[in-house]
C-alpha cells in the first residue's frame, strides 16, 4: 500500500507555490501540507530563522526568501527570483498578516496604516505582481481574510477593515482575470479562531487554549492551522478549478450562530 501511495501524484503535483507569512502559523500549516502533497514551495516570510529552519524541515522542495509583504521593491524582487528560478508561479498564497487590538476610539492612526500596509497592501502587490507570472499558464490566488470581514468587530477595528479590504479586493481581481481570459482563479478564506502564535496573546493568563478548541466541544470556535491549511490546498488544487471569487468560511459555524 505504501509503494502504490508514492506513485499517485499530490494534489498539486509539480506546481510552483509562494506562501507570504510561511514561517509561522497557517503560513507553515500550509508550506508542509502543499509541499507533502507535492507541490515546490517559495516560503516568504521576514522572520529568516523560523523560515530557513522550515525549508530545512521540508527539504528540496522548499526555498525560503526573505520578504517584507508591505514593501512594493520587496514584491518585486520576489517575483524576479521565482521567475528566473521557476519560470512560472502557479499557486500564490497571501496570507501574511498581523493583528492588533483597538476600538474606533482607541486605534491610532500609526496602527492603521500598520495594519493596511501588512494585511492589505501586501495582498494587492501579491495579486498584481503574480498575474504577470501567472497569466499565460493560469493559476490559483488564495487570499486569507478574516470572519471579522464578514461579521465586523468593534474590539477589532483596523483589522476587521482590513481584511474587508481584502475580501473586496479577491472579487475584483477575480472578475479582472476572468473577464481578461487568464485562467487565474482568485477566491480568499475566512478563518475565525485559530490557534496561532499570533492569536495566543489574546488568550487570559492559565488557560489551556486546548479547551476552546473544536476538539474539546464543537461549540467551541477555535480550530487549528491545519484546519485552514486543508481549505487552501483544495482552493490551490485543480479540483476547485470551478471556484473562482468566493468566500469559503472556516469558521466552524461560528457565523451562522450568530443570530
């Protein structure tokens, strides 16, 4: 049984990958499940140590670059090393991203421009700067927004508008490509709770994130990176070839309970 597994091909067998943010969280989750089910995976991520040690983990099929998401020069000479080293770019994921607190009366003005330039900018430079590399042989752009675009959180301003930003962004950028003929499909993921480095600072002191996880009570709303990871090799895979600019909730039902 374990010869015949290694002669079917991966899911996203041969295809070239960039995941921003890929060090850490559903970027990592992502790196290892695209590059076991067979794709070669640019990780980009500004954090070196945690990015060279995951393409270390990963092996041939992973490259690490250091890029800084928000930057456009950074953009750039990104998809320049992934041309001249690839060829072609067939899967781009945008999930770079950060998140601070802070309501409409709190947030500074520092703090939102922080936030559009890592979880806004950084995905319209991605989509622009990819289609170039993706336009003549097609592809896949996921998006990772948040369920706070949908639903909105008054504790969460700046980050909310953010990735509303984002969601409003993949529509465009899909009906551009579609009605252009790419073949490009562009469609972004809405995740609630996940139990990040990122999110973990949010939790009150002595409690076991493990309780607020689906696995302890699916009434819970905390998944794992692994859980979004799952969603973002389907949408980069050629079974979602049909899925072109929607809003694929991962939310575990938290957003159809809220009413």
């Amino acid at each position: 049984m374990t010869e015949l597994r290694q002669k079917i091909p991966g899911r996203v067998h041969d295809k070239i990958a960039l995941v921003t943010g890929g060090a850490k969280g559903i970027g990592r989750a992502s790196v290892r499940l695209l590059a076991r089910e067979g794709a070669r995976v640019v990780i980009a991520d500004i954090d070196v140590a945690a990015g060279q040690a995951l393409a270390a983990e990963i092996g041939d099929a992973a490259l690490f670059l250091r890029h800084d998401a928000g930057s456009e020069a950074g953009w750039q000479q990104l998809m320049a090393e992934v041309r001249e080293r690839f060829g072609r770019l067939d899967i781009l994921v945008n999930n770079a991203g950060i998140l601070i607190a802070g309501t409409i009366e709190e947030t500074s003005l520092e703090d939102w421009h922080r936030l559009m330039r890592v979880n806004a900018d950084s995905v319209f430079l991605g989509c622009r700067e990819a289609i170039g590399l993706m336009k003549a042989g097609g592809g896949s752009i996921i998006n990772l927004s948040s369920i706070a675009a949908l639903a909105g959180r008054d504790d969460y301003l700046a980050y909310s508008a953010s990735k509303g930003a984002v969601a409003a962004l993949t529509r465009s950028v899909a009906a551009f490509c579609r009605r252009r003929k790419y073949r490009i499909r562009c469609n972004s993921l809405h995740p609630d709770g996940v139990l990040t480095d990122m999110t973990s600072g949010g939790f009150p002191a002595g409690l076991d994130p493990e309780r607020l996880t689906i696995d302890s009570d699916p009434m819970n709303r905390m998944c794992r990176p692994e859980d979004v990871a799952a969603s973002v090799l389907f949408l980069a895979s050629d079974e979602a070839r049909a899925v072109n600019g929607v809003e694929l909730r991962v939310d575990s039902g938290q957003m159809v309970m809220s009413i």
